[in-house]
C-alpha cells in the first residue's frame, strides 16, 4: 500500500534583477520537476516571488534556489508561516 506525499505549497521572494536570474530558478525547477520533487511552479521578474508546489521539503527547495547564487529575501510555506531566510 502506497502511502501518500504531502503537496506543500511555498512562496519565496528572491532577488531577481534580469531575465537571466529569473530564466537561472526557472532552469533549477524545471530539473526538479522532472525529478519529481516540484509538481509545478511560477517565476515572476516582475514582483520577485517565486511559487513552487510539490512533495520537496522547505530546506531542499532552498538549498536548490540558493544554488543559482540568487538572494532569497524570505520563504512563506503557505502551509505554515514565513520564515525569514536573509542572507
């Protein structure tokens, strides 16, 4: 019997400063939904955030961001509450 994965859902505001930086987390997400880790997501250049949904923890879905060497300014699990991520 196959036990369940809990969707979470987060939004991040990351610092974004070109169609490269957002074009760099869209590049990483992409690769993480075909791993299976997001189910879907939204970059937006223009308010800064980023929307991912899928079963990736919130430590895993940051340390994928932060690899793109873009500022994550904070994290809101939209399960939870915000946790600030400052750099």
């Amino acid at each position: 019997m196959a036990s369940e994965v809990t969707e979470h859902k987060y939004q991040l505001n990351v610092k974004m400063t070109c169609g490269g930086c957002s074009g760099a987390i869209t590049r990483v997400l992409t690769k993480a939904q075909q791993e299976g880790s997001v189910s879907g997501f939204d970059v937006n250049l223009d308010t800064q955030l980023v929307n991912v949904r899928g079963p990736i923890e919130q430590d895993a879905l940051v340390e994928k961001i932060r690899k793109t060497g873009k500022q994550i300014i904070s994290v809101t699990s939209l399960d939870n509450s915000e946790v600030d991520v400052g750099v």
